[in-house]
C-alpha cells in the first residue's frame, strides 16, 4: 500500500507507525520545523519519503523557503508539498497566500517535481492558478465536485481520496470517486488527522489507508489488492523518484 500524504511527525510513536505499516509513506512538511522533521525521518526510515513546502495558514508567520530549496536533491524528498490556498478561516490574507504558492510553484517548475496541494474554500483560485503552469501532483484531500475533479484531471493531477470516503457525510467524494478512473486516484491517510470509519476521533495514521483502500475497491467493484497496485503504479507515474523503490 501506499499513504501518499501525511503528517507523520505529528503522530504519536512514530517509529511504531512507520515499522508497522507495509508499505510506503509520504510525509509532507508545512512549515520550517517540519521541513526539518521530514529531512530526518526520510533519512532514518527505508520507506519513508518526503515532500517539502511551506502551508498557506503559514503565510502571516516566519518561514524560510530556502530549507524547502536546498534539499531538493535529497533522493527520497519527491515534491514539494503542502503548498495550496484556504480561505476557510479568514480571507484577508488572500494575496500573500497566492503569492506564497506562485513562488513554490515556481521552485516545483525550476526542478521539475510534483506538488502536493491544499486546497480550502479556494477551489477556482487553486484551479486558475494551477492552469497557468504545466505541472503534475495531488490535489490533497479532494473535497469539491466530480466536475471539479475532471477538470484538475484534466490539468494532469491526481485526487487524494483519503477517511473522508469512509464517513456518513461522505457521500460526495464518494460519487466522485465512482465518477473518475481508478487511475486518476491517489490514497491517503493525513494522519494524524481525519480517522477512517469505525476510529473517527482518534489518531489518525497510516496503517488506516486500508480503510480507504476497502472503500474505492468497493465503489469501483474490483478486490483491494487491484487498488492498491493500480494506485501504486499512479503515484510512481506523479512521483518519480519512487521508481527506484
């Protein structure tokens, strides 16, 4: 299997997590210490692989986008990540976030790497500015329509599919799940956040992926061992440096 976004240095016993899980995790930085965070555990953990960025709720604090740049040659950081737009709290930062993902954009187009994108109460913005460039990726935690979804598809990005598709409100990324091809699906946890069903309200990690697994092999009725090689195969096709794995 495959997580293909999480926060995995947020997660209680980490080192359990990480030796537990079969399979391969990536972990997304979001601002200078986590940055940091992922460099360490890609380095410590055969299967864990990374991408750098700074996030758009960090745009008003410190960040250093050199620490993203400068380990970009690491072999096992694949993208850069999580970059994107939320207005979801306030919009009076709006310009000084697509600012902050214009620049990472443009760092993801000067090495030629994926991005992993956030996007929250943001969806045209995020379209509008993604169409300018020529770029692949995740649209992370996809929670918009299946037009939508086409549309990004379209662009050449994949839909993180992660919990939300096990949940009773979760009805619309299921009908875009059933509405898209299998192989333009990525799987995710965002651990420690957004527990599948039956474990909402705990920790989230990665071993969860299962869950969504089960879920997208029931709506695209074929067995879970078919998901997880196809999704595999399309998150080596996004992130390239897993090829080698």
């Amino acid at each position: 299997m495959i997580d293909t976004h999480c926060h995995i240095d947020c997660c209680e016993e980490v080192e359990d997590i990480i030796n537990n899980f079969e399979g391969i995790i990536i972990t997304s930085g979001y601002d200078d210490k986590s940055n940091l965070k992922v460099i360490d555990l890609v380095n410590k953990y055969p299967n864990v692989y990374g991408t750098l960025g700074i996030h758009p709720e960090e745009v008003d604090n410190d960040y250093n986008l050199d620490i993203v740049i400068n380990n970009l040659d690491n072999p096992k950081i694949v993208g850069i990540g999580e970059i994107g737009l939320d207005y979801h709290y306030t919009k009076d930062n709006i310009d000084k976030q697509k600012e902050l993902f214009i620049k990472q954009l443009d760092i993801a187009n000067t090495y030629n790497l994926p991005i992993v994108v956030h996007c929250r109460d943001a969806i045209e913005d995020t379209y509008n500015i993604l169409k300018n460039y020529n770029l692949k990726g995740s649209i992370h935690c996809f929670s918009s329509s299946l037009e939508m979804a086409r549309k990004f598809i379209d662009l050449g990005y994949k839909i993180g599919v992660g919990g939300v598709i096990t949940f009773k409100n979760g009805k619309k990324l299921r009908e875009v799940v059933d509405g898209i091809s299998i192989n333009d699906i990525l799987t995710e946890t965002d651990s420690p956040y957004l527990s599948p069903e039956p474990f909402r309200g705990k920790e989230n990690n990665s071993s969860n992926v299962y869950y969504v697994v089960k879920e997208i092999s029931n709506i695209k009725g074929i067995s879970s061992e078919e998901v997880k090689n196809i999704i595999l195969k399309s998150a080596k096709e996004v992130f390239r440096k897993l090829k080698k794995v």
